[in-house]
C-alpha cells in the first residue's frame, strides 16, 4: 500500500545537515554572508521547529490556547518586519499592515466557518499568512525608505513646486511599492507547474486527496496575495505619512 508520510530517520539527520554544512560553506566563500549566521540559523530553526511541534501537539486541544500562540506569532512577526525596515522606535507601525492583512482573511474564515475552527487548522492556516504579510512588510517598507533616501533631491524638487509632505513621498515611492507583492505573484502564476508549495505538499503527506490539497493551497495562495496587497498598501501609506522611518522622528524634507 501507498504511503506519502516521510519517514523520521537518522538518514533524514544526516541529510539535512549535509543541506545545512553546504548552504553556509558557499554562503561564506561566495561572500553572500558569514558561514557561522547561516550555521546559527539553521540550529535555531531546528530548535525552535522542535519546541514549536511540542507546543502545538498540547495546545492544538484548546481553542483558547491556540488564539494565544497566534497572537505570538503575530507579534514576532512585526518585530521582524520592522527591525528589518528600521532600527528606531516606529519599527512598531508595522504591527498595522501585518494586522490589516491579515484580520480581514482570517475573520472571513471564522465568519464563513470555511474550515473548522480548531487549532490544528488555524495555526498553520493563520500563520502562513502572517508570513506573507510579514514579508511583504519587510520588503515594501525596506525598498520604500531606500527609493525616497536616493531620490530625495526629487522629494525636494515636488515640495518646492507646492506638494505636501505626503503627496511629495507618494509621487516618488508609489511607483516601486508593487515589486514587493512579485513574489506572492509569481508564487501564485507557477504553483503546479514550478512549485508545489507547502499546504499542497503537507496536505498530501497527511493523507488528503490531491483535489483537495489543491483547493485548500488555492486558499493560502489567493489569500496571501489579498493579505500582501493590503500590507503594501498600509506600508506606503505610513512611510508617506512620515510615521516609518529611519530618523528617529517623523521624516520630513523640509528644512
């Protein structure tokens, strides 16, 4: 009889480390990052993944508990998006485009009761969508402030011909905020055909019908370009507004 569970051996072990060892040797020598982060990278996936496992295993039981390791992985994921965008206190207003993407997709699963409201479901559903909106996130407000800080002779030039503050940033940075949504989009363009992405792939593993990891990756994908769209759009609209920056203060251009 068929079966589409991977076995957890040593050979597996050994396999990702070899995977791990390679990935920081050409990282190092080929100059792209210091072997010893990739290292303490992969380590620190390997141990957060196992707590992770243990932890839902006990909490996926009660709802209640579920919620709060959402709310978790919620909060990590905005200091990651905007210690990645800022060093300084505004790092915070990324809790805003990670919140508005991602409320809107989750509440139409509770309010359609599309899936079944357990934690066994929510987790892994909730949480590949604050990953995108955390990625989206981290790349729109990082190319943002970098466009505006290169081009800021042109942010000078609009204010002098009468544009505010706001209308200043928007005519310079508008433009360049879609290349953040190009990975969900080509995510999305080549799944089947490129990549098999992670609810395909797990689903499957479970024991679910093709048809119906197909439908539920559908979901995730449509889903993450809703959330992403409308972290971007948040994203923008707060780094136009001077509330984002890289200052320490409310960015302005005016002397």
């Amino acid at each position: 009889m068929l079966s589409g569970s991977i076995p957890v051996t040593p050979a597996l072990g050994v396999a990702i480390a070899l995977l791990l060892l390679t990935a920081a040797a050409v990282a190092g020598l080929g100059g792209l990052a210091r072997y010893r982060d990739v290292l303490f990278a992969g380590l620190r996936g390997a141990v957060q993944l196992l707590v992770v496992s243990l932890l839902i295993a006990y909490i996926v039981r009660w709802t209640a508990l579920a919620a709060l390791f959402i709310v978790l992985m919620f909060a990590i994921a905005v200091h990651t998006a905007g210690r990645r965008i800022t060093g300084n206190r505004t790092w915070l207003w990324a809790a805003l485009p990670i919140a508005a993407g991602v409320a809107p997709a989750v509440l139409l699963l509770v309010v359609t009761g599309a899936v079944p409201l357990t934690g066994l479901v929510l987790i892994p559903l909730v949480g590949q969508l604050i990953g995108g909106a955390l990625v989206a996130t981290a790349l729109a407000g990082r190319r943002l402030l970098d466009e505006l800080q290169q081009r800021r002779g042109e942010v000078e030039a609009a204010l002098a011909l009468g544009l505010v503050d706001r209308a200043a940033r928007l005519e310079i940075a508008r433009p360049v905020a879609g290349s953040a949504l190009v990975p969900a989009l080509d995510q999305t363009r080549t799944v089947g055909t490129v990549t098999l992405p992670g609810a395909f792939v797990g689903m499957l593993l479970g024991g679910a019908s093709p048809i119906q990891a197909g439908i539920v990756q559908l979901y995730v994908l449509v889903a993450l370009l809703a959330v992403e769209s409308v972290a971007i759009l948040i994203v923008l609209e707060i780094i136009a507004r001077g509330l984002l920056t890289r200052t320490g203060a409310r960015l302005s251009f005016r002397a």
